[in-house]
C-alpha cells in the first residue's frame, strides 16, 4: 500500500502575528510573576529578599519561555507551518529585548 502525504493547507500570515503575540504575552506573564513575587517576599523583608524572589522569577520565568518558544518554534518550522515558527521567534525575541531593556535600565 503506497500512501501519499496530503498536501498541507496554505497557511496565512496572520497566524504568525498571532504566534508573535502569544511569545510577547508570555513574557509579559512573567514580568507580572516577578511584581507578584515582590509583593510575596514583602515590603519589610530583610535584606534584599524582595529584590533576589523578582530576579529568580524573572530569569527562571524567562528560561521557560525560551525554552517554550524554541522547542515549538522549531517544531512548527520544521511541520511546515513557517509563518507560525518565524512569529513564535519573532515575538521572543522582542519580548526577550524588552524584558532585558526594563531590568537593565
């Protein structure tokens, strides 16, 4: 029995706006887990407590979602749906330079 693979539909750019959005939400997620992080650490904890839970939420927060975004990326790049892997990479990095911007500034 010899089977041939269906020809994939055409994917619309759109979806990979949709992917772009959905990378630079997730990293906005994470910025919202490190202000929450602060507030559960305490305004009156000793040292610099509330500063150390913000930065290890952020940067494990920001490790799951490169991880996240690569691994799918890669998945949907290679699945044929490119619009959507680029997007995913696309809004990563933004997210990712965005995020850095705001700690760094």
């Amino acid at each position: 029995m010899t089977a041939t693979t269906p020809t994939p539909a055409a994917e619309a750019p759109k979806r990979g706006v949709i992917a772009a959005a959905t990378a630079v939400g997730a990293h906005a997620v994470v910025v919202l887990a490190g202000f929450l992080a602060v507030r559960i650490a305490g305004p009156g904890s000793e040292g610099f407590r509330d500063i150390a839970a913000m930065l290890v939420t952020i940067f494990g927060g920001e490790i799951v979602v490169t991880l996240a975004c690569v691994i799918v990326s890669a998945l949907q790049y290679r699945r044929g749906r490119q619009y959507t892997g680029l997007g995913l990479m696309a809004g990563w990095l933004i997210g990712f330079v965005a995020v850095m911007a705001l700690l760094f500034a």
